[in-house]
C-alpha cells in the first residue's frame, strides 16, 4: 500500500494552546480522505502545517511514503480558506500567472477550465464570479502542477445548493482521473457522499479514522422499542427475532435493522406484561455518529 501523507503526534502550539495536538493520520493513495470536525477544532491549522505555512511545535509528517520535502510539495496541490485570486482579470489569465510563478507549463490552462467546467467564461472578471465559480477557479488552480494529492480545506463552505453539487461532482471527476483528496470540512452530509475514509478531529485530537464500508455496517438502521421492562424485552425480542442483534440503552431497546413484524412483536412483548411506550425508527446516519464521536473527543 503506497502512502501519500502520514503523520505521528503532530502538534501545533499557539500561546500555550495546542490547537493540533498529537494527531495522527494516514492518507493512502487513491483516497478522497474527508477530514471531519467543527468550526475550530483544529483542521485549518492542521493543513497550513503539513503544507509548510506553520512549523510544528512537535511530532512528524512525510509525503508520498518519505519523499524528501521539497519534491513531494511539487506533487501536491492545494486549496486553503478560499482561493487567492486577481479579480480585474480573467480565470485564463489567473491560471497562466499563476503556472508562469510555478514555472510550470501554462498551456493546460484551457484544460483545467474544461476540467472544472468554466470553458465558457472567456472575457469575464473573476470579480465578477459568483462565489461557487471562484471555488471552481481556486480548484483548478491547485490542479496547475498536475498534483498527485490535493488538500482542500472546506471547498463547500458558503455555497448554495447548486454550487455544492458542482463541487460535489468536480471532486468525483478528479478521483477518477487518479488523484487522491484530502478534504476538510464541518459539512458531514457532503462528506459522506464522496469520502472513501474519514478522520475525526475534535478540540485538536485525532478521535478516530474509518472506511466509508467501517461507517456503512456501524450505521445500520434501528428499530427503536421504549419500554417499562428493557432487560427483560430484549430477551423476549431476542428469541422472538432469532437475533442476537438487540442490544439496551437506558429505558430503550435497540434492534438492528427495520423490522416488517413488528406488530406481531409488540403483541408478544404484551403478553410477558412487558408495557411498550413508543416505537421509533432510528437511522444511526453516519452525521450522527460523527457528531457523537466528535462530542466525545
């Protein structure tokens, strides 16, 4: 398995604060890496520090399995706190300043327009972009290197719901032209529509990494059953479900999956004297779990 970024106890310290404390994470190639947390708990200043803006106050960090730094920085592209751009000039002429300043070559300029579908903006001012437009343009300038990893931090944030699936459907595209993304963001829905896997940061920790296939069996749907007697119930439903998928939490009695007799279950429940109070469905979405892993961090 070939690494693009990893990291052990990487720590970034402001006045006595560890604002990224002792995180670490592995990014294989090939990932679209969603890097979840809330607004301040250390992502941004995460990424200024494996991309060289901040040094660290502790801990290492290496790209493309130990490449020496300054090679590996050439194969990443990278997009933070939105993208800075010349508004009095055209998307065109951004991309080729901005490849001319890289010493790269400014002829694919049309083409990563193309990729990020504003071809047709020709003579137009960026000032004028709408602001999902500029995050396109900002994209496809981190795409100027022809990078093997792009790091984007919080690509969606701000956009209306016409800008985010464009963005949403960018990132797929460029996945599947081979690049690995790591993807920052506090919008856990958007996420989990394109992530592969997931880290957890909360308050500057790491809480946890999983596969988007980890997330999918960890949230299953639930019935949800309330009820005097939980102990004695989840027996009941137990050998009345054939199931060993039943489990108590405080006055509630959780099954795995969505159940089609339930009535007939509820009627045996009754009949052990067993007073059944609600019946719920519970989702368990993957917004759910993280948002519990990330209180929990």
């Amino acid at each position: 398995m070939s690494y693009v970024l990893q990291t052990e106890g990487l720590t970034k310290t402001y006045k006595k604060t560890k604002v990224v404390d002792q995180v670490s994470l592995t990014v294989r190639s090939g990932d679209i890496y969603g890097f979840v947390g809330k607004n301040g708990a250390g992502k941004t200043t995460f990424i200024r520090t494996v991309l060289g803006l901040t040094r660290p106050s502790g801990g290492t960090y290496r790209f493309f399995d130990g490449m020496a730094l300054n090679d590996a920085r050439r194969k990443v592209g990278s997009l933070i706190e939105g993208p800075a751009l010349y508004r009095n000039m055209t998307a065109r002429e951004n991309i080729e300043l901005y490849a001319t300043m890289l010493q790269v070559d400014k002829g694919r300029s049309l083409m990563l327009l193309q990729t990020v579908g504003l071809a047709d903006t020709g003579k137009k001012r960026v000032g004028d972009f709408s602001l999902g437009m500029k995050q396109r343009l900002g994209i496809a300038m981190a795409l100027v290197g022809d990078p093997d990893l792009l790091i984007l931090d919080e690509p969606i944030n701000g956009l209306d719901p016409k800008g985010i699936v464009e963005i949403r459907e960018l990132l797929l595209t460029l996945h599947q032209q081979g690049k690995t993304i790591f993807l920052s963001s506090h919008l856990l829905g958007e996420l989990e529509k394109v992530a592969t896997r997931y880290g957890i940061i909360a308050n500057g920790h790491m809480v946890e990494e999983i596969t988007a296939e980890e997330l999918q069996r960890v949230c299953v749907a639930r019935t949800v059953i309330k009820t005097n007697d939980p102990l004695k119930a989840a027996v009941v439903a137990s050998r009345f479900l054939q199931t060993g998928e039943v489990t108590v939490e405080g006055d509630r009695l959780l099954i795995a999956g969505t159940l089609d007799n339930i009535g007939a279950l509820t009627n045996a429940l009754f009949a052990e004297n067993i007073v059944v109070s609600g019946i719920s469905s519970d989702d368990n979405r993957a917004e759910e779990y993280f948002i519990r892993k990330m209180e929990e961090g």
